[in-house]
C-alpha cells in the first residue's frame, strides 16, 4: 500500500514516529516516548537536574541543557555526557553513572552522537590523586560547596534551585547521627542510594576513595562532632 505520491505506508508511519516537529532544542531524530523518556531520565533518576536546568526545573550551577545543540557540536555533547574529566580535566562536574543505552538517549536528545560515545559502560575515570594526601578543604570548596556553603551552613548560591534543602554539614547535631561510612556511600554513591534526594550526584565516578574519605574527614571538622558512637573504632557494639 502506497500514499498518492508512492511512499510505501510503513515508511511514512516510521518517519512520522521518528519525528519531533516544533520541539527547540531537542534531537529531532527522536520519538515523541523517546524525548518524554530522556526528559523523564533527566528530571527524575539522575542527578544532572541538581546542577542544570531544563525546562524552567534545575540548578543555576551548569549551563542550561534546553539549548546545548545550539552552543556545543554532536562531538563535544557526547564527550562531556559520557566522561566530563577526560574532556575538560577539572571541570567541576561527575561523570554521572548510568546504564549504556540511558547515556546514548540522553546524548541524542541533547543533540550529540552516541556514535561518538567511546568510554566503556561502567568505565571510571577518577581524578588522578595528587602526590600529597588529599585536600579535603579543596575538594569541598569545588565539588561540595555550590550547594553546601563555603562553611556547610547549606546555604550555597544553588540551594535555593534545589527540590529538598542541602545537608547543613555545619549542624553538629545533625551530623553526629550519620555515621563516617554514611557519609562516604552518600557522596561515593549519591543521595538516592542512601533514601535522600536522587540530585545529589555520585560522585564515585570521578572522585578517589582517598579524596573521599578526605571529604568525609573535612565535613567533620566543619560539624566539629564525629559520628555516633557505634560507628567508631572502639565504640561499643
């Protein structure tokens, strides 16, 4: 079966499902399912939203990712999305974790060429360590302090951007509840595998154990408190 002008019916189904007319910003090679799915991905499960705004919804800390296919060639969109320090090293942003076919979506709705894609999936890429031990007061002023505060007083210049308030390091008797290991699977992992808010990045990706665990020592001297009792070598059982 053809149209009057000889498309084959299944031809022109298929471009009709391949197509986004009208939507700015977003691949047009995608499905209507397919844009509400990456926007899905983007708002709701990963952390990309604590930093980047879409849509009016997000952060003020990284540019927007409405317009990204008009600032930034396929190349780069992909490159950035898929390892941010091998790109750009010391770019204050994680490599986001997610399965291999979520990264290829969300690089083709912000205009990239999963093509290009050439990380491995579940590849790391942490910053390399320094020759010294690790500067947790440096770590936290680039990785922590956007949203935490310069001080862990949860009063960074993004906290106000985000759906749940920042955890207020500062508060000694918030912190004492939380447990050093707490601490660490909340920032190796991110704020969902821990019951808190999903944008919270994992920053496992891109961090080191030791420059985490320099992270947890620093959030400490900041609280001026250690963790529960329990939790300590030496604390009871």
């Amino acid at each position: 079966m053809r149209h009057a002008r000889g498309t084959p019916v299944h031809l022109a189904a298929l471009l009709m499902l391949l197509t986004v007319p009208g939507e700015q910003g977003v691949a047009q090679s995608l499905s209507g399912f397919a844009v509400r799915k990456a926007e899905q991905l983007l708002r709701d499960k990963h952390s990309c939203l604590g930093c980047h705004r879409l849509k009016g919804e997000g952060g003020q800390l990284a540019p927007a990712l409405d317009d990204v296919r008009g600032r930034r060639d396929a190349a780069y969109i992909a490159a950035i999305v898929s390892d941010p320090q091998r790109l750009k090293p010391g770019v204050s942003m994680p490599r986001v974790r997610m399965p291999a076919s979520e990264r290829a979506l969300i690089v083709r709705y912000l205009g990239g060429d999963p093509t290009r894609i050439e990380v491995p999936p579940g590849a790391l890429s942490p910053v390399a360590p320094s020759p010294t031990a690790p500067d947790g007061k440096g770590l936290y002023a680039q990785w922590c302090a956007g949203c935490h505060g310069t001080t862990g007083m949860g009063d960074g210049p993004n906290a106000q951007a985000l759906p749940v308030p920042p955890a207020r390091h500062h508060d000694a008797d918030a912190m004492r509840w939380r447990s050093d290991d707490a601490l660490f699977d909340t920032i190796e992992a991110g704020g969902a595998i821990m019951n808190r808010h999903h944008r919270m990045p994992a920053f496992g990706g891109t961090l080191t154990t030791p420059q985490i665990r320099a992270l947890v020592a620093y959030i400490r001297t900041l609280c001026r408190c250690q963790g529960p009792a329990w939790s300590r070598d030496g604390g009871p059982p």
